[in-house]
C-alpha cells in the first residue's frame, strides 16, 4: 500500500497525502500498513511493538492528522524526555503547519500557562508536564483530546520517569473514556500485557526497513550474527579505532556508546587523529564553522567547550548531559549533515532520535550503579542503542557492534544480547517514593475524596495488570497516614478515631497540600522547606540558607562529592560549624549523612555561581558542565519558587524579598549589585559586569550615557549600545 491509498481506504484528506509524498513518503511500511488495517484510524486503541527506524510515528501521525482535520480533533504526543519533544515539535511544525494544523510544545522551558495550550491542535510535552496539566485540572484534556500517543512506552519501567508515565496514562483514560490512545516502542517484549491494560490492539513485528546486521568485536575480528567474520587492520591498544576507520573509509558515520563522560571524551581524543586524516577540505571548512558555533554557545567558553570545539574540527564529537543543549544540538545537527563524523556519547542519545549511523559500537555494557556496583546494562538498552544504526533515508544496512573485551566475553555477548529478547517491561509504581506524590496529587485535585477512590484510580493503572493490588492497599494505607500526619491532607474522621481510616471516609486537600500538589514539588520537598522556614522564624535567611534548604529538597538533584571535599564539608556542615536550616542528620544514618552533604556541596556550587565565579572556574572546580549548571538552576528558580509560595503559605512573609532577590541571583549567576541592570534584555552576568565595572553602575547612570560611551565598554559594542538605549 502507497500513502494516496490512505485517502481513498481510510479518507485521509488528500493535502495530508500530498504533505506526506512531499516529505518523501510513498509506500507504506509492512507493519504501518498492519497497523492502519487494524482499524486505528477508526478510533481503536494501539500498541505498536515494533524495532526501531520501523516508522512509528507515521502511524500516530496519520491518525492525530485524521482527527483534527475531520473530526476536529485535539492530540497530545507525550515523550519521556525533552530532547525528543524538540526534535518532534520542530519535525512536526515543519510538515504540517502549512497544512493550518497549530502544533505546539509544553517541556517546562518554554511553556505557557495551561489553557493556552488548549489551542495547539498537536502538543508534544513530556509526561511530567502533563501530568502536571491533570493536576491543574486542564478541562481540554477531559473534554476536547481525541487521541494522545505515549512514544517510548517502555520508558514505563524507568525509576524515575515509569510512574508518572503510567499515572498519566491511567488518568487521561478516566477523565476521557472517549480518548484513543497510542503506544510506541521497539523493546517491548510484552505487548499483551500492555494491551490488555490499554485495551489496545496490539501489533507487534520484527520488520525492519534497513536491515540491521549485529555483531561483536573482539581483538581485530568482526563475528557477526549471520555467522560471516572480517578481520579489520589496525591497532589492537585502541579496539575503537578500527572500526571507525573502516566505516569512514567506507563514507559512513559512526556512533559509539560508552558509560561515562570522562569516556566519552577520551574516545573521542584517542580517535581524533585518524579521523582528521580522513577530511576532505570542504568538511574541513564546515567543522572549522562548527568548531566556533560550539565554542560561541557561553559569552565566556569553558575547558570543556573548548574541548569540544578541538576535537571537532577533527570531525569527531563528544555528546552528554554536561554539554549545553544549545551545543548537543549543534553536534547532532552536524552529524546529520555529515560534517560530524563519529559521536561518542552517553546513553542519552539514544532514545528515539534520528541520526544517520551506518554503525553503532557499544564499547561499554557496563555501567555503575550506585550501591550495586558495576552491572551489565538491560538488553532493551542495548536494542535502543542498535537501532541508532541504519535509519531509513541515509544508509542501506545498518551495524550494532559489541565489543567484547575479554576471549569468553564473546559467546556470552552474542547470547545475550543479540540472540536475547528484551526483557518485559515492569511497573515501577510500587517501588520509590512517587507514589505519595499522586496519591497527594489525586486527592488535591479532586479526583479522589477517599480511599476507595484511589485505590479504583490504581486499578486503572499497569501496575494492577501486573501485582496484587492488595499488597498497594497496605501502601496506600501508610501514604494516607503520612499525608494525613504532615497535614497535607485531612480528614474528620481520622482526628477522631487516630486509627485505622475507613474506606469511604472523605479526605480532603489541606492549603499545604493543595499548593504542593500545584507546585509538582516532591510531598517531602515540601516538607523540608516549611519545617526550614519555621525553624527560620522572622527573621531573613541567608544566602547559604536558603540555597542549602532547597538542595536538601529531593527534587534537586545532587552533585557527586570528592574525598577531599567531602571532609572538609563533613566539618563544616555535619560537626556543627555551620548552622543551617536543616538539622545534619543522626550520626548512624551514613546514607542520609551522605546526602545532606552532597546537599552542601550542591548548595555551595550555586554559591559560587551567584557570586560571579566564571562559570570555567564552576565547571573544574566541581567536576560538572555547563549544561549542569543550567539543569541546577531551573531546578533551584523553581524550588526558590515554590519556597516563596510556602514561606506565604506559614505566615513567613519576612522571607519572600530575599527568596525573590536570590531567585534572580541563581537565574543570572550575578552579586546583588548587578540586579538592577541584568533587567535590560541582551544583558547576562558578563556584560552586565563589564558596565558595572566601567562606572555604569544603575539604569539611572546608563540613561544619562551616550551611545557611543555605552559602546566602548567591553563586550558591548553598538548594536548592543543602541539596543539599551532603546529599552530606556
Ligand atoms: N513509509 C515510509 N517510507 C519512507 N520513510 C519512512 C516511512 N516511514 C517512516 N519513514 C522514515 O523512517 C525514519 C524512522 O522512522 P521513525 O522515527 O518513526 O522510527 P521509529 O519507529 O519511531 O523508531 P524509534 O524506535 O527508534 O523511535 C524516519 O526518518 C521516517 O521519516
Ligand atoms: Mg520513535
């Protein structure tokens, strides 16, 4: 079947046919053409289990464009992590804005308040965002979403990110019975399960458009899974080098996955010279212009941006979390023009993005992990990283290669790995602290009024497919007696009886409760702010204060600590030196012990970046990257935030200009006296800096300035002169 045939099988409008051939599009994959057979585009339910570079989401495509434009649809594409949503948003906008269709996206860095996203006919958000949206109440999402896809569902089993996946889920169901629903991934090896909880169809294939020849590597040979070998010349001490230089000696381009930053940037120093030898002088030009687009991305470069600009221009790339995201995006960009040609990265690249990899080389299955040690990763894992390998319109065949370091590692890989099945996916919604967090969300916002009422949500949800929903009955009963202990929720009958709650007795949201619901704060960070702010009293917090207060909160994630930071933090913070808001913890709790100085140090990062230290200095001193820095303070502007609505909340009023004041501050990275002229767009830390320190110290002072003064200051020049007398 040919996409026109959706117009005359399915009466696909034929501008969408036409916008699908423009965008290349003209036979249908075998398991797209299930899929649409299945009757999806009728409205059912669908899980769509198939490998990777299949062409999932031209099915979800196909059926949110169906019903916005002949049923006057509203469609939600929820992914796990922002990256995709980008990638998604800008794919989507581009395809079918022509078509009048209003696409919009909601990831918490450029949102705007829940109701107007009600107008975007397709929004791509993460699964944190709109479960946030439920928690407002978003009416749209009960009464106008026709179809939500849930891109990535094995995400599902993520400790961290499953439980609100599968919440949301659950809930769009109960608010929407109407809605239809999609699910997508290529590890799922249970697809039954999560069908019968969808109550989906499910099509599940091991169709694949570019054929995808895995293999392992071990000393020089290749042993692939279709039992041929090859030998590759080259040196044994850096087993990576080899097959890099046989794939872009065969004009391919190369992924390697490794388990740590630090590895990342070795492999890819120890493979710059290779590579360079292998430029044509037209790659050479662009990695030149790449090589300062990435060093440009901060006004002051660190190590590792200059780094990364060196190794670039050998047409190689380093790629994780510590990279700013304006430079990720850099880097994937240029592999897809191919001026970029080898990656390595962490395993943050591999979820769901498009990038051109004739081969992918797994050089580490193992990874750390904390309290267990080294372990091998998931077989899913490895699945998601192979399939980077041979995407539709860039390569013919694709290759996932394992490297197997020892002689018996061989056989063992091949079985596992290659030969294996991913595992099953799991609910993770029994284990962790999240649970508390929906289970206050729910009663916040008024989807449940008592235990009953939750425990008929939590039967809606995978997990009840999966486990005895008794055994959650004892865990929601010790969630209620917290909640109701802490005074996030209440209920009548609780304070009169003490004991045991009955089923039906009616809870209710306290203030508290409702606001961290609202909030999306952890019901523990809320907890740790107030009983910080009460032990504050009236008068004003300290910078340090505040900035430990809020990392000793679990929504802030913390920053690893050294040996030698570690005990001089252990004097100053755990033997008394140091008063905070948070009392250290008893001297047998090691693992909280731990925590609450990992809060420290976290807490006296920011510090350093509020107090103008060059965000070079930030970096080597604390072992992190810029794109660190950025995650902690959007994570500290919103628990300064939230600190604020609580500090208002107990009456603590006195606090809010401070909290306020060094809101700015983290946002910025900038001493009290640069708050005024930051205020100015085109004005950062440095540049702000720069004016102060050549005399123009408030706006006031500015305004009386000439243009052509303003220019001189450094880093400020003309346009920027202009610009700021304009604003003023
Ligand atoms: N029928 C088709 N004809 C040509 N190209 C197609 C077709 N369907 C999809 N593609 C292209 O195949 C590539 C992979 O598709 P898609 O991103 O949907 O994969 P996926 O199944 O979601 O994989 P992953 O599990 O890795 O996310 C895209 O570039 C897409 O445009
Ligand atoms: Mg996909």
């Amino acid at each position: 079947m040919n996409v026109s045939q959706l117009a005359a099988r399915y009466g696909i409008p034929k501008k969408v046919i036409n916008t699908l051939r423009d965008s290349g599009y003209d036979a249908l994959y075998p398991p797209q053409v299930e899929a649409f057979k299945s009757g999806v585009l009728g409205g059912k339910n669908l899980i769509l289990a198939i490998p990777t570079a299949a062409g999932k989401t031209l099915v979800a495509e196909v059926c949110m464009l169906r019903s916005i434009l002949k049923n006057n649809g509203t469609c939600l594409y929820v992914v796990p992590l922002r990256a995709l949503a980008s990638e998604k948003y800008e794919d989507f906008r581009k395809k079918y804005a022509p078509l009048g269709v209003s696409v919009g996206i909601a990831t918490g860095e450029y949102d705007l308040p829940g109701n107007k996203l009600a107008r975007y006919q397709i929004l791509i958000a993460t699964s944190e965002k709109v479960d946030s949206l439920l928690r407002m109440r978003a009416r749209w999402l009960g009464e106008s979403l026709s179809v939500a896809v849930l891109d990535e569902i094995h995400y599902i089993q993520d400790p961290s990110r499953g439980p609100t996946l599968e919440i949301v889920a659950a809930r769009l169901r109960q608010v929407n019975p109407e809605l239809q629903l999609l699910a997508l991934s290529a590890t799922i090896s249970n697809g039954e399960e999560l069908a019968a909880w969808l109550d989906a169809d499910l099509i599940s294939s091991d169709w694949r458009p570019v054929p995808l020849l895995e293999g392992i590597y071990s000393e020089n040979k290749l042993f692939y899974s279709d039992f041929t070998t090859r030998v590759l010349a080259g040196k044994k001490s850096n087993p990576i080098e080899p097959l890099v230089i046989d794939t872009i000696d065969d004009r391919g381009q190369i992924l390697v996955f490794v388990n740590s930053r630090r590895s990342t940037r070795t492999v890819a120093h120890s493979l710059a010279p290779a590579v360079q030898r292998r430029l044509s002088p037209g790659d050479k030009e662009s990695l030149q212009v790449l090589a300062r687009a990435v060093e440009g991305v901060l006004s002051e470069p660190t190590q590792l941006c200059r780094d990364l600009a060196h190794v670039v221009r050998s047409g190689v790339a380093f790629h994780h979390a510590g990279l700013h995201r304006e430079q990720r995006k850099l880097i994937e960009n240029a592999f897809r023009s191919n001026s970029v040609k080898v990656i390595c990265a962490t395993p943050t690249l591999a979820a769901g993005v498009n990038l051109p990899a004739r081969r992918v080389v797994v050089r580490d299955w193992h990874r750390y992990q904390s309290g267990r040690g080294s372990q091998p990763i998931p077989i899913f894992e490895y699945k998601q990283f192979a399939g980077r390998a041979g995407r539709p319109g860039y390569d013919t065949t694709g290759e996932a290669i394992l490297v197997a370091k020892k002689q018996g590692d061989r056989e063992r890989l091949f079985e596992h790995y290659i030969t294996g099945a991913a595992e099953p996916l799991r609910s993770q919604l029994g284990h962790g602290g999240a649970l508390a967090s929906h289970v206050l969300a729910s009663i916040a916002s008024g989807y449940a009024v008592s235990k009953k009422d939750i425990l008929h949500f939590l039967s809606l949800t995978f997990f009840s497919v999966q486990e005895d929903v008794a055994f959650l009955s004892l865990k929601i009963d010790e969630i209620l007696d917290f909640l109701l202990r802490e005074e996030l929720i209440f209920c009548r009958d609780y304070i009169s009886s003490g004991y045991s709650l009955d089923e039906s007795a009616e809870l209710h949201p306290t203030a508290f409760g409702s606001t961290i619901s609202r909030l999306y704060l952890d019901p523990l960070s809320g907890l740790t702010i107030k009983n910080g702010l009460l032990k504050l009293g009236r008068r004003p917090p300290t910078e340090i204060e505040l900035l430990h207060l809020i990392c000793c909160c679990p929504d802030m994630a913390l920053l690893n600590v050294n040996k030698a930071d570690y005990t001089a933090l252990k004097e100053r913070v755990l033997d008394g030196e140091m008063r905070l808001l948070v009392d250290p913890p008893a001297f047998e709790d090691e693992e909280r012990r731990s925590l609450y100085i990992a809060a420290a140090q976290t807490a006296h990062m920011l510090l350093h970046w509020i107090n103008e230290r060059t965000e070079d200095a930030v970096c080597e001193r604390f072992g992190i990257g810029p794109g660190d820095i950025r995650r902690h303070i959007e994570t500290a502007d919103w628990l300064l935030y939230s600190t604020g609505r609580i500090a208002s909340l107990c009456d603590a009023d006195e606090a809010l200009p401070a909290m306020d004041e060094l809101r700015q501050r983290v946002k910025y990275g900038i001493k009290r006296e640069l708050l005024e002229l930051v205020s100015l767009k085109g004005i950062g830390r440095a540049r702000a800096r720069n004016l102060f320190n050549s005399g123009f110290r408030s706006l006031e002072k500015i305004r009386k300035a000439s243009t052509k003064k303003l220019s001189a200051v450094p880093a400020i020049g003309p346009r920027i002169a202009q610009s700021i007398k304009k604003q003023l």
